[in-house]
C-alpha cells in the first residue's frame, strides 16, 4: 500500500462501496465480558478476606470494561474504491481507496489482493474520521485488468466492540497498449479511392506530374500551365495545361490472432502458474504492436480495418481518421482468449489490393496455414511473431524436450512462410523497424 500516480485516461469512474446508511450495531467483544466478571471476582475476593490489594488489581479492569462501554462507536464504516475505466498501459496501476470511520473507531485492518501478486495485510489509522489512500500494484499488462479485492475490519479505540468486515468486490479497468515509435511501415501498391496520401498511375488531381498536353475540353482552367503555353504558342493560339496523376489511399487490415496468450516462461503455459503482471504476455506483445502499425498506418492517411481471429464476430470495417484509430485500439485492448483455441476453415475476407499484418505466436498450423492462403490469393502478407523471449527455468527434462519440438515445428512454419514471399518478422526480439523500413523500400521498388 503506497502512494502514487493515477492512470485514469477518460472513461467514466467506478466506485464500489461497502457500507449502508441503516443503523449498524457494534457487538461486544468477549474481552469487555471477561475483563468485566474478572474484575468484580477480585472485588469480591479481596473484600471478603480483606485484601486491599486484590480490591487494587480489580480496579483498572472494572475500569478499562466500563469505560470501553461508554464510548462504544455507534456509526457504519464506509469502504469506497475509485478506478478509472480506461487507463493507458504504465509501470503500475492505481486504486483509490477511501475509509471513513464513526468516532471511537480510528484503525482498520486492510486486506487487499489482486491477480499475481502476494496478498497485503496492513493496519491503517485514519486520523478525522476519513482517510484516503493509493493501492498500486506493478503492471505492464494491457487488456481487461482486475484490480483489487478488499476487506476492511474496523478497531475500536478502546477495544471491547467489533464490527464485521466490509468486502468491496474488485475494480476493473481496461488498459490500453502504448504505441511505439515508428517512421513507417510498408503499405500496399496497389491504391484504392478518389484521394489520399499516395501517387497512383491513373491520371486524375493529384500532385505528381504525369504530362503536360493541349487543352481538350473537360480540362480545367486552373490546369493550365501559362510558362509552358507562352514559350510554346506566343500568340496564345494554343493552350497547354498539367495533367497529373491521382491521389489514392492505401488499404492496410490488423488481424490479431488471440486464441492464446503465453508469457515468457514456458512453465505457466499450462495454466498451473499465473505469469507476474509486471511481465509481457504474448497478446501484450500482440496488441502493442498491432497499435503501432495502426497509429502509422492512419496517421499516414490510409484506411484501416481490423480482424481477430480468435473470435466468430463482425470485424471493424475500413475506415481512416483519429476516432476511427480510437475504435481500433479499443477493440485490440478487448481481444483475448475465449475457451479453447478454435481452427477456422476458412481465412477472414480481407478487401481486394489491401496489405494484411498478421500477430501471432504461430504455436499451431491455422495462423500460419491462413497467411498461406492469403499470399496465394495475392495479398501482400507481414506476420508479426509475438511470442516472448522463452524461459526455460522450472521445466523438468522432458518438458524441455517438448518444448524444443515444439519451438522447431515452430520455426518451420515461420520459414515456409518466409519461403512463400511473406516478410516474417518478431516484434520482441530486435528492431523491428529495421525489418519494416527495408520491406517499404522494397514496395515502393516494386510499384
């Protein structure tokens, strides 16, 4: 339990709080009882055989139990947790959490849990009657997020009186993936639409000269090219007008393969063992990078659409501009696994002349096996290989020798992708810009 940032990154708050305004009764703890009879015991022993000093032992416990009843707390405790409901991927994430206390009562014990991490046990004063603190919790982790679990147990000043715990069901909060730094990524040749970022070779308005001819009619008065008609036709007899090439835009489709979702090591892949939120997961890796491309991609003017193939569901259609990006992300923040990971027979229909970047593990056949389809049916094809870097520790020999099958049946299958003209890169490992600027340069070559 310490201080620090919130991460709330618009999204409406959501509070959760453990309290009712009806009348709460505090029960009497067994040690005002048992100090209460102790006492008058003594009293009564020390006075029938006239034992001062007994009387005198007696005395601080009469006191302590009728003093602990008259300032017995009288009011509810209140427990409220605020979170935002969307945060952007950090270091860590924040939850606010508030007590407010009836007089007499000024510690209560938290207890607080969340996925992957060890369960908080503190004793936290609140001075006033109100106090409100940072539960944080280290995460780089992006998607659906739980946040914290909480159980608060009132003490009252003078003991003697308790009140049942409050629970406070979890918090949950939608982190989005952080965008890296790219300069650009490859887009398709093969240009679609009426304008754009982009020189296509169908004459129209654009900015690249294609040449310059005689006026006809249609041709536009504004495109007439007046140095080249004084030094061609000086009577002005002729006039001589650019003809350029058109504007289009390009056609990129984000498909995340989110069937699985693996960490780093190898011996939480059976589910026995929850990876640590302060480590990248492989659809962390997926949704980080697929953000990327989309943030380039539109940014650049082109349109963007986006598929999962871990899921039977409308994809998001092609679109272009900031809101159309902010769909795009969210959607991406929402994919994850749901039950075992299904086989599609047939590839998702992507739109004809666009260029398709494909994040997966490629653990099994179908990713790979619908990138095949896809290049044979001509599209350009970029698999993104998301799987962290593997460590082995916590594996016995013979899960070390199926994890070395698996990972070649891995490799061939990213090499038979390569071999078929798909550009295989892996966003964990190295630059991937380095990979993605030579494939831009080997498009532009070939258009």
């Amino acid at each position: 339990m310490t201080s620090g940032r919130a991460m709330t990154s618009g999204g409406a708050e959501q509070a959760a709080v453990a309290g009712s305004s009806a009348p709460v009764r505090w029960e009497r703890d067994a040690v005002v009882v048992v100090s209460a009879l102790t006492g008058l015991v003594l009293v009564c022993v020390g006075l029938v055989f006239g034992r001062p000093q007994v009387v005198a032992l007696a005395v601080p416990l009469v006191l302590s139990a009728v003093w602990a009843a008259a300032n017995r707390p009288t009011g509810p405790v209140r427990v409220t947790t605020v979170a935002g409901g969307t945060a952007v991927r950090d270091r860590e994430l924040v939850v606010a959490l508030t007590l407010e206390v009836p007089d007499g009562a000024s510690l209560v014990r938290v207890q607080a849990s969340s996925p992957g991490n060890e369960p908080l046990d503190a004793l936290v004063a609140v001075p006033g009657g109100a106090r409100t603190v940072d539960l944080t919790t280290p995460s780089v982790r992006t998607g659906p997020r739980e946040l914290f679990s909480i159980d608060a147990v009132p003490l009252a000043d003078e003991g003697g009186w308790f009140l049942d715990a409050s629970h406070v069901a979890p918090d949950h909060v939608l982190v989005l993936p952080r965008v890296r730094r790219l300069d650009v990524v490859p887009v398709r040749s093969q240009l679609r639409g009426l304008t754009g970022p982009h020189s296509s070779r169908r004459p129209g308005d654009g900015s690249q000269l294609r040449d310059i001819a005689l006026f006809r009619p249609g041709d536009s008065v504004r495109r007439v090219d007046w140095r080249t008609t004084a030094r061609r036709s000086p009577e002005v007899s002729e006039l001589y007008v650019r003809r350029t090439f058109a504007a289009s835009e390009a056609s990129v489709v984000i498909v995340v393969d989110s069937r699985d979702d693996v960490g780093p090591e190898v011996a939480t892949w059976g589910g026995y063992r929850e990876t640590a939120p302060d480590v990248q997961t492989s659809l962390d890796i997926a949704r980080e990078a697929a953000a990327t491309i989309a943030t380039v991609v539109v940014d650049g003017g082109d349109r963007l659409g986006f598929e999962d193939l871990g899921r039977l569901h409308t994809p998001v259609p092609m679109s272009g501009g900031k809101r159309h990006l902010q769909r795009v992300v969210h959607a991406l923040a929402l994919a994850r696994p749901a039950g075992a990971p299904r086989h599609r027979e047939r590839p998702p229909q992507i739109p004809t002349g666009a260029m398709v970047y494909l994040f997966s593990t490629f653990l099994d056949d179908s990713a790979s096996q619908i990138a095949l389809r896809w290049s044979a049916q001509g599209h350009e094809v970029v698999a993104v290989d998301t799987l962290p870097e593997e460590i082995l520790r916590g594996l016995d020999r013979r899960e070390v020798h199926a994890w070395r099958l698996t990972d070649i049946a891995r490799r061939d299958r990213l090499f038979e992708l390569s071999r078929s003209g798909v550009t295989v890169l892996r966003w964990a490992s190295g630059d991937p810009s380095v990979a993605l600027r030579a494939r831009a340069r080997a498009v532009r070559g070939h258009s």
